[in-house]
C-alpha cells in the first residue's frame, strides 16, 4: 500500500487483511449483555469516513480488539 493512500469505508472488504482507514467515532456505547446484568457485550460505534460513509460496527470477538491506548497519527 502506497505511503499516504487512506482507504474509504466503502472500499473495505475480506479479500485484504491491512486497511488504512481514517474515521471520525461520531457515536460510542457499551453493550450489556442482557438487560438484568452489569456485565457488557462489547462496544457499539458509528463511524464516518471523509466521503460521509457512515458505519456501524460492534466489537465483541475477545478482549484484544479493546484497545487502551490507540496509535493517533494525521
């Protein structure tokens, strides 16, 4: 992949493992598990790309896709 080239949401496919994306969270919550627990499912986010893709993903697969402190880079 080209130094510089973003990828757009839109684009995303299974065919290629490394993407390089640049989103915007415009929403983030956690998801319970059931209404009668305190325990969370994972994490629910909106996501929106520079040509106004938006994109809703839930992260729940197992505690490594839970990030604390994500790379920034511009």
């Amino acid at each position: 992949m080209a130094a510089g080239r973003v990828d757009p949401i839109s684009a995303i496919n299974p065919t290629k493992i490394d993407w390089i994306i640049k989103v915007r969270v415009v929403r983030i919550w956690l998801m319970p598990a059931s209404p009668s627990t305190s325990s969370y499912h994972g994490i629910e986010m909106v996501l929106c790309d520079s040509e106004k893709v938006v994109y809703r993903h839930i992260l729940k697969e197992c505690p490594e896709f839970f990030q604390i402190s994500p790379t920034v880079s511009v």
